[in-house]
C-alpha cells in the first residue's frame, strides 16, 4: 500500500515550495511529518497526540522555529 502524504496548503502552485514546508502522512495510528522539498529522506514518526501539542506551540510561538 502506498503512503499517500499531504503537502502544507501554504506551498506553492506546481508543487514548488515557498520557504520551509512539510508533508505529512497517517501511518496507522501515528503521523509521518517529512520535508516537502526532500522527500526521499527519511521521515519522523509522532503520536496524534504529540502532533496536536506540537502544532498548539507553534500556533502559540513557544518554539524559536
């Protein structure tokens, strides 16, 4: 089965990037975030948990991103 991964709405047309974006993918029961541009690198694995708290601190910039 192939890995179906969604890139951020904020890329741009045409599948280019425009500044730093990521694609993520659900991976039974967990979430797979990888870099857009690199794709063929290897990828992080974080709960659906995780995933919420680490997008409330972004949303809330606690994180020098």
């Amino acid at each position: 089965m192939t890995t179906l991964w969604r890139k951020s709405t904020y890329s741009g047309a045409g599948g280019e990037t425009q500044g730093d974006c990521v694609e993520l993918a659900s991976l039974d029961g967990s979430v797979g975030i990888r870099d857009s541009k690199n794709p063929q690198t290897p990828h992080i694995t974080v709960g659906r948990e995780g995933l919420a708290n680490l997008l409330s601190r972004v949303k809330a910039g606690e994180l020098d991103l």
